[in-house]
C-alpha cells in the first residue's frame, strides 16, 4: 500500500460516505440504521436515487430523506468528522424542507384538539390520520356506546 500524496489526501476529505454523514447529522440514531435507510430506497442526493450506502457525498448536494411519514430536504453544508452534540450536527446541513402549505389541513394532536377548537366532531367517529385513540378518548367512546345501547 503506497501513502498518500498530499493531492490524494485533499481529495480524499472533500467526500464523505452518505451513511456516515447521516449518522453524523443525527438523521440515523446507528450507522446501521443510515445504511438501511439508503439500501431501502429512502434517500436521495440531487434528486437521484441512492442506493449504496457507500455514495460520496459533497458539500452542497442536496439530500431528500424520507424519515417516517416526513420528507426532509437538506443541504450539505459540511462534512461531518465526528458524530458531535445536536447542535453541531444541525451546522452539517440546512434545511431546505418547504414550510407546512397554509392551505392544507394540519394533522391534529388528539380528538380533543379538535372538539376544543369547534368543530363539530363526535368522540364516536374519529377522522381519519388521528391514530390510536389515547385512554381518555377510549373512555368516551366507550360511554357513549353505553347510553346508545
């Protein structure tokens, strides 16, 4: 093995593998987790599909990841050397996610959210994308059923 010249060793610093600077910008909470992330088919680099976890990112590519049921846009913005606390972590990247469309209906926290703010909602029927009912809400369900029966 020959060392490296101070060309290559330049070069060699200016990328950085996709499933490690996941994990240093705390988009992974394991290297483990980063790699699934990318071979599952859940990340982009500058809107092409990625599926090798050992891509050579560079600073500005934008990355789109699909964590749960959100989509993160993000900029590089610095190579990550270690996995540091949360606010190093955001420094590696800005976001370039679009802000939540004004005009588009916010999911709720809970059922009681929306019986707070007005609106005509039964603790019968919940609407759908509520999720699992929280045990108050079981509660008042299951009375209602009781004076209906």
């Amino acid at each position: 093995m020959r060392p490296r010249g101070p060309q290559e060793a330049g070069a060699a610093k200016e990328t950085q593998r996709l499933d490690k600077w996941l994990w240093f910008a705390r988009l992974a909470k394991t290297r483990t987790l980063a790699t699934e992330f990318v071979l599952s088919g859940k990340v982009r680099v500058n809107r092409a599909r990625v599926d090798k976890p050992s891509y050579a990112v560079r600073v500005d590519d934008v990355l789109t990841v699909a964590v749960g049921r959100l989509v993160r846009v993000l900029k590089v913005l610095e190579l990550g050397l270690r996995r540091g606390p949360a606010p190093a972590a955001r420094a590696l990247y800005e976001e370039l996610t679009p802000a939540a469309d004004p005009l588009k209906p916010q999911r709720h926290r809970s059922l009681h959210d929306l019986i707070g703010r007005g609106n005509n909602v039964s603790p019968g029927r919940r609407p759908a994308g509520m999720g699992r009912p929280t045990k108050k809400e079981r509660r008042d369900i299951e009375r209602l059923n009781a004076k209906i029966r």
